[in-house]
C-alpha cells in the first residue's frame, strides 16, 4: 500500500537564505509602502484552506506572531514572518508585485506547488510517496 506525505515539521529551520523566501525589487518598493499604514505590525506570510486544490497564500500585517513563527530577513527593510508549520511548503517561495492591464499583484512562485486550479486562485502541495509496512 502507498501514502503519500509531506512533513512540513521536519525541514530545518536553520537552512541557507537561498533556500527560504526571495523577493523582487518591485515587491520590496510595494510593501515599503504598504507598510507605512501599519507601521506597529508584522507582515506574516501564512497558507489557509482553500478552492479546488488546497491552499491560497495569505500575505498579511498582524499586531502579534506566534513565538514558533519563523522570521525571515527578505531585504534591508521587509522582514516577514511564516508559521513553522507552513515552512516547508513555502521554503523557496519568490514573491514578486507585478502589474497586468490595469492591475497591479503580488505573485508567488512557488517551487513546492504541485499544481494550480484553473482559476489561479489555489494550489496543491507536492507529496513525497513513502511506502506504508
């Protein structure tokens, strides 16, 4: 019988800033402004449930994170919190603010999303296939 798993616990939090979270030049300017508006809170990067794949990206100013949340230095300015839980599935992760028409976003790229749903507006998370015994 196979299962497939993902373990976001047993990443080490330790690892290389290469391999945590990047971000664009235009997403720094973005949150640079953004964050005159909340200038006593952390910008949190988290995963919730979510449409027809499982998960959407949650980018948002919080007054308080969580003593296992794990901060990371993105630029000279902008640092950003994750859920130690989510780590795993975020690690890799380039956020980028990009401008479509007349609408401007913030984009992931996400080496960890296995696929997305027609939409866009979710992902799924690729699995490791173990063996059950």
């Amino acid at each position: 019988m196979s299962v497939r798993t993902f373990d976001p616990i047993s990443q080490n939090s330790a690892e290389s800033e290469s391999t945590q979270l990047a971000i664009s030049h235009s997403a720094t300017q973005h949150l640079i402004t953004q964050q005159v508006n909340h200038p006593s809170e952390y910008l949190k990067l988290d995963l919730t449930n979510s449409g027809c794949s499982g998960f959407k990206y949650k980018l948002e100013y919080v007054t308080l994170v969580e003593k296992d949340d794990i901060e990371i230095q993105l630029s000279e300015h902008i640092v950003i919190y994750v859920p130690k839980i989510r780590y795993a599935m975020l690690k890799g992760t380039r956020i980028d603010y990009v401008t479509e028409g007349l609408n401007s976003s913030i984009k992931y790229s996400n080496p960890n999303a296995d696929a997305e749903c027609g939409c866009g507006e979710s992902f799924s998370i690729k699995t490791s296939d173990t063996t059950a015994r």
